[in-house]
C-alpha cells in the first residue's frame, strides 16, 4: 500500500482520492509516521437507497397480529381479576 507524507497529501488529495475511489487505498504519514488509512467506501450512490421494503422477505407476521395479546389485554382493562 502506498504512504504519502502529509504535504504530498494536501497538494495531490484529489487525485489520491480518485485512486482510492478506483480501489487503491493509501496511508498518509507525517515524519514516516503512518497516521490515517484512505480507502473507498462503500456507501450507496445518492437516490439508490431504498428504505421501504428493505426487509421484504426475511420475516413473516403473523395473520393476529393486530389481535396478539388481546385477552390478556382485556382481562388488565377490562375489569376481570
């Protein structure tokens, strides 16, 4: 992996950047010393993300469940002992 020292990094960062988005991160270093690692995220493009229905698929709820609970329910407002 490449080290860049610091001053490197501040006159060169946006065609370092395009490396690492291009998949070759990069260490920068100040005095020899590594201090940060750049690498590209993987993050969603803008207008990709989709929130509603991300779980479709990966659960069941059941046909009650709008009626779960509903004697216990009863019975602690209801006025039963």
């Amino acid at each position: 992996m490449r080290i860049v020292n610091i001053h490197e990094a501040k006159t060169q960062l946006s065609r370092l950047v395009e490396q690492a988005v291009a998949g070759e991160p990069f260490i920068i270093a100040k005095a020899g010393r590594p201090l940060v690692k750049v690498m590209a995220l993987d993050a969603a493009e803008p207008g990709q993300e989709q929130r509603l229905g991300f779980m479709a698929g990966r659960f069941q709820v059941p046909d009650d469940f709008d009626r779960m609970g509903d004697e216990t329910i009863e019975k602690l407002f209801g006025g039963e002992q």
